[in-house]
C-alpha cells in the first residue's frame, strides 16, 4: 500500500500507519483489469481517459494537417502539394481542429473525468448514456475522417453553399459524420446539465460549485440547443446533393444566405462551447495558484451565463458582407460586443483574484499567464472585427484567421494544456517534470507568437485567407509564421512526451499536490471507482483558503 | 412487480426518476431545435414566396390533415389517461390505452402515405423528381420540399414513438410498471406527446395557412 492512499482517510495526517491495515478499495486504474474492462467501463473516469487519448490524436491530425498548409505556404506559388490538394488539407485542418478536437476536448476529457468530482457525485447521471456518446463519437469521428481519405473535402469547414452543394468532393460523408458528433455533443450535454442538478452532494448549493462545474454547464447549454440546428442544416446540404430539394440552392429558389444564418447560429455558439471550459479552467488554476478565492466568484459564474446566452445573438457578423442591411449588421454587431463585456468582466476577476495573492508558478499558472495575454489580445480583435466598417476591410482575411486562432489555440489550447497539467496528478498519480513543463510552456508561447501575429499583419495588409498563391510582398511574413508553427508543434509535442514520461516515470503524487481548496482535490490521489467511500456532505465553498487543508477536508465529509 | 433498482450514483430512487424525467425534458428541448431548424426556413421561404405557398397549401389535402391532427391528440390524450391508469393499478386499462394508442399512430401513418400517394398522383415529389404541372415555380417547389421534409421528420418520429408505445404496452401487459413504479412509462407518454406537439404547429403551417 503506497503512502498517499492513507491521506484519504485521513487527512489530518496524524499517522499513515494507523490505518495501515484497513483494505482500500482500488483506485479506479486499477479496479478491473483487461482491455474489457475500459472498453465497457461505464466509469466517467475511465471514459473521460479514454476520450483523452483519442482526443490527443485528433489535435496531433489536426496539427500535422496545419503544418502541410503552412509548409506549402512558405513561398508565393507551389511549394510541396498542389492547389486542389491544398484545398482539402485546410479543410482537413478545420474540420478536424474544430468538430472532433476542440469541441469535445475539455468538457468530454476534463469536464467528464472532474464534475461528478467536484459536486462530490459517484458517478454521471447515466453512465451508460456516456459511454454511448463515448462510441458515438468514434463512429462519427471515423465517418469523417473516412471523407477524408475518399475523395476528400475542399469546401473549407464552414461547407457555404453553394459550393458545398456543387463540388465534386464528398460533402455527404463529411455532414453525416459531423450529424453523428453532434449527437455525442447533445448526449454529454443533457448527461452534464442533468447530473448537475441532481447530484450535487449533500449541503452544494449553486453558488457552492467550483467555477468550472459553471462553465461546463454553460457549454452543455449551448450545445444542447445549437447543435441540432446544425446537424439539421448539414443534412439538408447532404440531401441537396443528392435529390436536390434546392433548400439552399439559387437555381432553385432557394436562398445560400439562409444557409449562412443556420450555420452560423450553431456555429458561432459553438466558439463558446471551445472557449467556456477553458475559462472554466482558468479560474481553477488561478485560485488554486493564487492561494486565494476569486475576487468574485458570481461575477465569473454569470458571466458565463451570460455568455451563453449572448451568444445566440451574435451569428450575423460572420456575415456582415453578405448582404446584411447596415441596421442588422450594427444590432449584431452592438450584440457580439456584449460578449466582449462579459470576457472582460472575467478576466478583470481574474486578475484581480492575483492581487495579493499567494502566487506559485507553476506550468498550469504560466499557462493561465499566456491565456490571459493571448485571450485579451483575441477578444479585443473580435471587437474590431465586430464593427462593420473594419470588418468590411478584414473579412476573409488573415486578419480573422490570427483572430479566432488567438481565441481557439491561444485560449483554448493553451488552458487545455494548461489542464492536463493541474490535473495531471489526480488523474494519474503522478508528478510531471516541472521544469520541463516551464520551458514546454514558453516555447508554445513563443511558437504561438511567431505563428499568428505575422498573420494579423498579413490580414491587415490584404491577404485573403484560403488562398494558395499570394503576391511575392506576402512571403518574409508567411516564413515566419510558418516558423512559428513548427516551434508551436514541437513544442505541444515535447509537452505530450513530459506528459507520456511522467505518467510512467514521474513521482507519485500526494492527494492534494497544489494545496488547493477545490472539491476534486479532497478525493485520493487517484479516486477510487466512485470517487468516494462515503458520500461527502460539503459545509463550505470551493475556495475557502481561510480554512487550513485539515479544516477544508473536514468540511467536505459527512459527519 | 420487480424491485426498481437504484443506480450506483443516486443515493435515492425519487432523485434517479426525477433525473431520468429531468433528462427527457432536457433531450426534447434539443429535439425542438431540430424542428425549430426547419419551422425557421419555412418561415423564411414563406416571406419570400408567400403567393406561391398560400397557392402550394391549398394543393394539401385539408381533411387528412385535420383527421390526423384530431387522431393524434386522441391518441396524446389516451397514453396521459393510461399513465393516470397505471398509477391507479389498473393494468388491463392501461395496455388497453396504449394499445389504442398505437392503433391512432399507425392510422396516422396511414393516412401520411394516403396523402403522400395522392401528392405523388399529382407529379408532386420531392426534389428533382417534381413534375406538377399547375403549381409550378421555385416557391411551390420549396414548399413541397419542405412539407415532405417536415413530414418525413415528424413520420420518424411518430415511428420511434410508436417502438415506445410498443414497450409500454408489453410492460404494462406483463407488469412491469404499476403504482409508484410508473417513471419510465411516464417517460415513454412524454416522448409521444413531443410527436403531438410537433404536429399542433405543423398541421396550420401546412395545411391551414391556405389560399
């Protein structure tokens, strides 16, 4: 019997000797053995592992496709891969980065293995319903990825019609697949809403839950009600092309505008759904690192709210060119800057959470430190590209391209990396090499940088995005980015290699390596099955750094 | 009766029934979004082409739409009437309520393909395939397309529903379901009154919104 596992049941650590002979339960790697065993689990640990590793391959896809488009632009005409070859990798690119990364990383990875944790639940509310969405998305997941291998897509992520509708590339397959995610998206979502209203532990009241229960039910929310909306709408385009009913087809009525407000309305919630658990994620680590609660702990729960649902408002500046009259472009674009005041109301909490606080930097708190930079910098660009008259002069143009990357790999990536960081002790009993997470952490920063802001430039100075061929002017600032990109990569990927090493070699971890205050921390250092023996009573909050570790432990247990 | 079994995570079964119930009203939410996906471009189409559709509706055949609309609310009604039956113990009523209940579904589907063979009499199909020769125009086209797309989700539906219904009437039948152990049948009328709601908004949209 190791040493952390007496913690469990003792936190006050008078003696690890003293409950030597007790029988522990197994932690839940090791309570059932084989290939079954996780296959079948209904275990939202095991389940939330298991999306972790498909996950993981789906961002180094992703990545790798993201390297051949920025390979083939490092000079102004053909560099390793032809036009229409080109084409197919950048939407490999999205539509891998977006709908079989990014949207399920942190809530199906983090949100999976943790809420039922941190609401002090033994499991999801139907464990089996997640194991579905689990299947759910492989089968998607393989659809798509099937696309991509037979015959390929070249419409871009976005699928506008009417191209989407007339191209000769396999359009069908990729909706079905991306139908088939959404359903795996809504199964989680109603799993994630439902568990928590119904199984916060005994004495959790709303305002009792850690930030990132929060966030990831603002996410469920979203994509409980966006992501029909898309499905539906990528059926129809499947449809089209095979009976064409003309839905969205001008030589048949129909209207591709339509076509843009459907997506859109998915799809610009769904830039919530990648960003809110990662702001989710950021206020644990900020607390955690800071010694210290939120400076205000409402202001970062509502405004997720609020987020939410802003965002539903917002679709129309994807389209401010496409013949929106100047009253709508400027109600959405008044509504889209909504969103901007409620980012700014949480990362204002958040750095005011730092003040005076206890600060230790670690690799999780650097990562919150280049969240914060990168994700002001993105929100702030979004503001201007929600004003009409600029966007006009950006739109389709690099600029956009650095802005949402800002958001989605500046913000997301880094706090999804910045999660399996914090949570890397609780869910494999182990310690990372922190000082290879340091220096991991600044070259994604560094690689980050060089990656997107020549792009911001390149936008501004007027080159469109998607193109294959660009004016030789273009090219010093297209080196450096695609520079930046191969530090970018080797960096996540030296990351993964700390990660992979410490999971095999890395020390083992205590129960509460951070002396953090958060419920998920007062289990073992690896929870058992159902993470907890007795089922906890909570009498405090989540960030109660005025109670010692032995008096915040306390008030998590029945009594 | 076999004992309701509580589930690992729920340290009570009314909290499991209040999550399962909770949980169907969540996915039904989300089920509505995928109709409100399509009510949306029906809309749209109609502002666009409003002689056109006033013009296409009136094609549709108003009395099967009626017939079906009162069908299915009895049917809404007799699956609410049997979970009241089921409360009470009264088994035999409440397989017999479903059972009719299935018997309304079915009719309804029925007359669904009626009304569907009449349109295709009429060179009235889906697509390309469209050949009418009176209601001619890109707006009765869409219309069409949208009738049958609206149908045809709204018929998988009522289709999915009826495989509930099924296993209902099979549980009520052998016992599985009685006083205090009604939730998953309550679960089952809730998703069949989503088939009924859905119609409610479809049957003005189609069939009464005519010239």
């Amino acid at each position: 019997m190791s040493e952390e596992r007496d913690y469990r049941d003792d936190p006050g650590g008078t003696s690890p000797f003293d409950q030597a002979n007790l029988s522990f339960p197994p932690d839940y790697l090791r309570d059932g053995r084989g290939i079954r065993s996780w296959l079948l689990t209904t275990d939202h640990k095991r389940i939330g592992v298991m999306f972790y590793a498909i996950i993981v391959l789906m961002l180094g896809l992703g990545g790798i496709f993201a390297l051949l488009i920025r390979t083939e632009l490092l000079t102004p005409e053909r560099t390793v891969m032809s036009a229409s070859a080109y084409n197919r990798f950048f939407t490999l690119h999205g539509v891998v980065m977006v709908f079989l990364f990014m949207i399920p990383s942190i809530p199906n990875v983090f949100g999976n293995f943790l809420l039922p944790i941190m609401i002090g639940a033994r499991d999801l509310a139907f464990p089996r319903l997640n194991l579905a969405s689990f299947y759910v998305y492989c089968v998607g997941s393989t659809v798509t990825l099937a696309a991509a291998i037979w015959g390929g897509v070249d419409t871009g992520w976005t699928f506008y019609v009417p191209y989407s509708t007339s191209t000769e590339s396999s359009v069908f397959l990729v909706a079905v697949g991306i139908f088939i995610l959404g359903i795996s998206s809504i199964l989680t979502a109603l799993n994630f809403i439902v568990t928590t209203h119904t199984l916060r532990a005994e004495g959790m009241r709303w305002l009792d839950m850690p930030l990132f229960v929060w966030a990831i039910y603002a996410t469920s929310i979203i994509m409980l009600l966006a992501t029909p909306v898309l499905g539906l709408t990528l059926v129809l385009v499947a449809l089209d092309r095979i009976a064409h009913i003309g839905m969205f087809d001008p030589r048949l009525g129909g209207d591709p505008v339509l076509f843009q407000h459907l997506f859109w309305f998915y799809s610009h919630p769904a830039v919530y759904i990648m960003i809110l658990p990662a702001m989710g994620v950021i206020s644990e680590t900020v607390c955690t690192f800071s010694k210290k609660p939120p400076s205000s702990y409402w202001a970062i729960a509502i405004s997720s709210l609020g987020i939410a649902f802003v965002g539903f408002f917002g679709w129309g500046h994807h389209m401010f060119v496409a013949g929106m009259s100047e009253i709508d472009a400027g109600i959405f674009g008044a509504l889209s800057m909504f969103v901007a005041i409620f980012s700014a109301i949480k990362v204002f909490t958040w750095t005011a959470t730092l003040y005076r606080g206890n600060i230790t930097f670690t690799t999780p708190m650097l990562y919150f430190f280049w969240f914060l930079f990168l994700f002001t910098f993105g929100g702030m660009t979004g503001v201007a590209v929600a004003t009409q008259s600029l966007d006009v002069h950006w739109h389709d143009t690099y600029f956009v391209v650095a802005h949402f990357h800002f958001i989605m790999v500046g913000g997301t990536i880094t706090a999804f990396v910045g999660a399996a960081h914090y949570w890397f002790p609780i869910m494999f009993g182990r310690m990372y090499s922190e000082r290879m997470g340091l220096l991991t952490s600044t070259s994604v920063f560094f690689g980050f940088l060089f990656t997107f802001v020549p792009q911001f430039l390149l936008g501004n100075a007027g080159m469109p995005r998607r193109y294959y061929s660009y004016p030789p002017r273009y090219q010093w600032l297209n080196v450096v980015s695609t520079g930046g990109a191969y530090l970018l990569a080797g960096a996540l990927l030296l990351t993964l290699i700390n990660l992979l090493v410490a999971l095999k070699w890395g020390k083992r971890a205590t129960p509460n390596p951070w002396g953090s205050r958060s419920f998920e921390w007062m289990t073992a250092a690896i929870p058992i099955k159902h993470n907890f023996e007795t089922p906890p009573v909570i009498s405090r909050g989540p960030y109660d750094y005025h109670l010692s570790e032995e008096q915040a432990h306390a008030r998590t247990k029945a009594r | 009766m076999p004992a309701r079994r509580l589930a690992d995570q729920f340290e009570s079964l009314e909290k499991q029934e209040h999550a399962a119930k909770f949980g169907l009203w969540v996915f039904l939410a989300s089920e509505i979004l995928l109709f409100a996906a399509l009510f949306g471009l029906y809309t749209a189409y109609r502002l666009m082409y409003p002689a056109e559709f006033a013009r296409a509706a009136g094609h549709n055949n108003v009395a099967i739409g009626t017939i079906n609309t009162l069908i299915l609310i009895t049917s809404s009604a007799t699956v609410a009437l049997a979970l009241w039956a089921v409360r009470g113990g009264l088994k035999r009523l409440a397989s017999g309520l479903v059972l009719f209940s299935i018997g309304c579904g079915v009719l309804f589907l029925i007359l669904k393909g009626v009304e569907y063979n009449q349109h295709f009499q009429a060179g009235i199909f889906p697509g390309e395939a469209y050949r009418n020769a009176e209601l001619t125009g890109h707006g009765a086209e869409l219309f069409f397309n949208l009738y049958y797309l609206i149908t045809g989700l709204h018929a998988i539906h009522v289709i999915v529903g009826l495989v509930v219904l099924c296993w209902l009437a099979e549980g009520s039948l052998r016992g599985r379901f009685g006083p205090g152990n009604q939730a998953r049948f309550e679960l089952g009328t809730l998703y069949w009154h989503l088939v009924d709601i859905v119609w409610i908004f479809v049957w003005p949209l189609l069939y009464l919104l005519r010239e």
